[in-house]
C-alpha cells in the first residue's frame, strides 16, 4: 500500500542529501509540497530510489524544486526520469499577451510569409504538371485505358454550355470597346480606325483572355470544387485503392477538354464581340455593315488571330490543372473545399493574365505586332 510523500536530510561525506519515500503522486502528496517550499537547507542530491510512484505533479515538483540550482537527481526508473525530462521541457514562460511588432515588421513578415507560400504554390502546380504529362504519356502508350466517355462529356461542360454566357459577354465587350473607341477618336475626325480598334484588340487579345477568365471562374471552379469533394468524401482514394489513376480518370480529361475547347471558344468570342462592333458602328457611327467588313480585312493581320490561337489551349492547360490541383488539396473538412476552390480561380485568372503579359512581349520581339 503506497504512503505518504516524504523526504529526510541525510549528510553523505562532504554531500548534504534528500532521500524522498513514499508515492509522488496527487493522492499521496498531504502536505508534502508545503514542507518541500519551506525546507530551506543545504542539498546537493536527491535520492528518489525510495519512492513507490511518481506522476507529473510529483515531477513537477521535483522539477520546480531543482530548478535554477545545481542538485543532481539520482534513484529514478528510466519511465519516470523520462517523465521528469518531460516536465522540464513543458516548463516554458507562456507569453499572456502576443509582442508588439511594429508596422514594418510585421508588413516585411506577412510579405515573406506570402512569397513563401507562393513560392510553394507554385512548386506544388510544377509538380503537377509533371504528373500531368506522365499521365497523358501512359494514356498515349496504353490508348485503352484512356476515358473516351469523360473526356467528351468534359467537352460539352466546358464548351457547349458556355457558348451562351461568353456570347453575351463578348458581345457586350465589343459595343463597349465601340462606344469608347468612337468617343475617343471622335474628338480628332478619326471614327473609321473604331474598326482598327476593335479587330486587332478582340481578336489578338480580349477575345481570348475574357474567354479564359470566364472558363476560369466557370469551369476552373467547377474542376476544383469536384475533386475536392471527392477527396473529402475518400473517393479518390477509393480509386487508387481498386488500382484506378485519378491522374489519368479525373484530371486528363478535364486538362484536354480545356486544352482542345479553348481556341474554339476563344475564336467565338472574339468574332461575336466583332460582330458587337459592328453593330453598335452600323448604329451610332453609320458605318455599314459591308463597309466595316471590307475595313476588318484590311486593317487586321492574320498573325492577329494566330496569336490568339496559340494562346488559347496554353491558357486552357494552366486554368484545368490550377482547378484540379486545388481540388486534390482538400484535405480535413466542407471549408477547405470552398476555400481550394477561392483559390483556384485566383490562381488561374493570375497565371493567365502574367502568360498573356509573356506573349505580348515573345510576339513582339518576334515582329508580330
């Protein structure tokens, strides 16, 4: 039966010592802990081999006891002088108020802390891109196990039921270029380079870049937010557990509906908001429609329409596989699948913009202006 928490003072040769008896434990402290504060004496070791148990409050004790004073420990088992190791380390100053940081300071760390993870963002979609590629390599070796049935329903998501909102936004686009453009140019008698305007700017640029914002907030979203439940719900690791690549099941189809869909609809886009143009020139400036035609033919290069070609499925590929690898981020619950999915249209709508920034200067460096 454990005993009461004691301790003795013993003189071994030149060495004042404590030898503890008894339980070190909660129950079988007493009054042991007040003793302990008040002993105000000589000590050099303490001998705890006499003890029958010890818990953290008794190494706690031992701990705050020893503490800031050269005593040596002897007599403890390896559990408990491991439980004392413990103590010590726990015995942290917690600060009850965070420090003041100045403005700087702290404006110089969230800085660094968001190029850091930047940094990482875009070492993880690197990544990404890898697996991505090794993916379609697999698909193109072993052409069975590519998903004809996904792919083309990704076509029709990405694709068909988008041609009406990005209609109506590119045509509105293009009244807005039209109207702006002829109440600049108005001022200096100079109406008919609307036309000039609104032909080279829809189809070398805003055709294609509104188009990939748009796929971005509509299917790059969609992508994210898919696979994401998916990930919280454990069915991608339902997948790979019957032996399923989620890489070439969820995320190939999505990257090739966006790759092959995106010219398409960058090219839709740019000639509605011509034909936005047009219109709103016919209206407002009297410029007929077969005059204003035979004008777009003129003024426009088909280098033009080639850069908004090979724009497009490049801007396709970073918009998918931003979606989806956001979506395979998700990890812990419901808000990281809304927060992943914030995340993925950002990230996408800020890849797009900087590579379309790119091709601005690759083109005219090559003479395509």
């Amino acid at each position: 039966m454990s005993v009461n928490a004691a301790f003795s003072h013993e003189r071994v040769g030149d060495a004042d010592l404590l030898r503890f008896t008894g339980s070190l434990s909660l129950a079988r402290l007493g009054n042991f802990p007040d003793q302990l504060r008040a002993y105000d004496g000589p000590v050099d070791t303490i001998d705890l081999s006499g003890i029958e148990r010890i818990d953290t409050v008794g190494a706690w004790l031992i701990h705050r006891f020893v503490k800031d004073r050269a005593i040596k420990v002897e007599g403890l088992s390896a559990a408990a002088a491991h439980l004392l190791d413990q103590v010590s380390a726990a015995d942290q100053r917690v600060e009850m108020r965070p420090q003041s940081v100045g403005s700087i300071n702290r404006v110089l760390g969230e800085i660094g802390v968001a190029t850091l993870a930047a940094l990482r963002t875009l070492y993880g979609l690197l990544a990404f891109f890898g697996a991505t590629a090794i993916a379609l390599a697999t698909v193109i070796r072993h052409p069975s196990r590519f998903r004809v049935n996904a792919t083309v329903q990704r076509f029709e998501v990405v694709g068909v039921t988008a041609l009406g909102i990005i209609g109506l936004m590119s045509f509105l686009i293009g009244i807005v270029i039209a109207q702006q453009g002829a109440v600049q140019l108005r001022q200096f008698g100079a109406e008919i380079f609307t036309i000039n305007l609104i032909g080279r700017i829809t189809l070398r640029e805003l055709g294609v870049l509104m188009t990939a914002i748009m796929v971005a907030g509509r299917s790059g979203s969609a992508f994210a937010a898919q696979i994401g439940t998916m990930k919280l719900t454990e069915e991608i690791d339902a997948m790979r557990t019957i032996g399923v690549s989620p890489m070439e099941a969820l995320v190939l189809p999505r990257v090739l509906a966006a790759v092959f869909m995106m010219p398409l609809l960058g090219f839709y886009s740019s000639v509605v908001a011509i034909i936005g143009g047009g219109l709103l020139c016919w209206a407002d400036l009297g410029i007929p429609p077969v005059t204003f035609i035979q004008r777009l033919r003129e003024v426009v290069p088909i280098t033009d329409l080639y850069i908004g070609l090979v724009k497009a499925p490049v801007f396709g590929a970073i918009i998918a596989m931003a979606g989806c690898f956001q979506g395979m981020l998700v990890e812990s619950d419901a808000e990281q699948v809304g927060s992943r999915t914030t995340s993925a249209v950002v990230q996408a709508i800020f890849l797009v913009i900087v590579l379309d920034a790119f091709f601005a200067v690759f083109f005219t460096w090559l003479g395509w202006n």
